[in-house]
C-alpha cells in the first residue's frame, strides 16, 4: 500500500511543478500542491521530489544554494542572472554538440545527461547596470 501512496504523491507533486512557471522552489510546489492536497507536508514534497530527480522525470539545479526544480522533459541548458537570480531556459542545440565529443574523449565518460548552467546577467537586470 505504501508503494501506491508514493506513486500518488510523487504524481500530485509533478502536476504541481508542471503548473508552475519557471523553476520552482520545493517551498514554490509545497504551497501550490497543498491547494489540491492539505495534508502532504513540506517533508513529504521534498521526498516525492527527490524520487523524481532520481527516475530522471524532474531535473534539480542548485541557484545561489537553492535548489529549484525543472519539470521540462525536452533537453535544455539553463542560464540564470546573477544579479536577481532569475532562471531561463535556453535550447539545447544552442550548444554545438562537438563540445560534448571534445568532453567525452578528454574525460573518457560517455555523456547522457548535460544540462548546462551558465551565468550572467539578464536582460532586465543589464539596463539599470548600463545606465549607471
Ligand atoms: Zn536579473
Ligand atoms: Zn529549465
């Protein structure tokens, strides 16, 4: 029975990721999913999203030591603001593939999984700076 309980969890969890915009916070999914689910506690969430990132159906990436969360199944790279820590999506083929056959043979690895986290200022956060 367990079993089921945690495939309903992790379910309502990843409905409320998807309904998200952006790239939440487990507090962001835990405040949405309550709505639906009252009784499903902060640790539980956290749980249920771990056992997402781990089947590889949710991907984790840690903006300034906090984790956020990316429910998007198409490959992506991520680029995110170091001024006011907002995270876009950028497409995976904005990255040329042969930097991956140049990391593969210099590491010896063979890569699946590479999402990518680049770092910069965005584009609300450039103009202030400018003017300046
Ligand atoms: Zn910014
Ligand atoms: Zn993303």
């Amino acid at each position: 029975m367990k079993r089921t309980r945690n495939t309903v969890q992790r379910r309502a969890v990843l409905d409320s990721l998807l309904a998200l915009p952006g790239h939440p916070t487990a507090a962001d999914v835990f405040g949405h999913v309550r709505e639906s689910y009252p009784n499903l506690s902060l640790a539980t969430v956290y749980r249920a999203l771990h056992a997402l990132v781990e089947q590889g159906a949710v991907l984790e990436m840690r903006v300034e030591n906090v984790s956020r969360y990316d429910g998007g199944q198409t490959p992506h790279h991520h680029v995110v603001c170091r001024a006011c820590g907002a995270v876009a999506d950028a497409p995976a083929e904005a990255l040329p593939t042969p930097v991956l056959g140049n990391l593969e043979r210099a590491s010896g690895f063979v890569l699946d999984r590479h999402p990518v986290q680049f770092t910069g200022i965005c584009p609300q956060c450039v103009e202030p700076a400018a003017r300046e």
